[in-house]
C-alpha cells in the first residue's frame, strides 16, 4: 500500500496531520488534490499519507539514470 489513511477528526489541520506522520505540508497537500479545501478539513473527510518507504528522492532518481561513461562533466 502506498497510502496510509488518516480520518480527519474536528480540528485537524492538514498542517498538523503532516506534522503528526512526519510528511511536508506542500507532499501531503500534492497527495490530497480531492479535498475540496485543504486549508478547511472537515470531520470525516480521508486524507491520505504517502508513506515514506515508498517515495523516491532526487538523489536517488539521478542515481538510477544511466551514466555516459567517457563523457566529460
């Protein structure tokens, strides 16, 4: 699964939902463009919370590209 979900309670904040799964706001809000207004959740609504192990960093994309060995930099 590459998504937890969190049930928003009254009073959540998509700030605090980050904060609480230890994800930026700006990749949990990218993860959540269904929600109607992110920046007013309302009780009930889902949120889904990209897990970590499955996110791929950039260092880790320029690694996988294959390198033009003999090619001056």
């Amino acid at each position: 699964m590459l998504f937890a979900q969190h049930q928003v309670q009254p009073g959540d904040t998509l700030a605090a939902i980050g904060h609480k799964y230890n994800i930026p706001h700006q990749i949990l809000e990218e993860a959540n463009s269904h929600l109607s207004n992110p920046s007013q959740l309302k009780a009930g609504e889902m949120v889904y919370v990209p897990r970590i192990s499955n996110m791929v960093c950039q260092k880790t994309y320029s690694e996988m590209a294959p390198v033009n060995q003999g090619q001056a930099m």
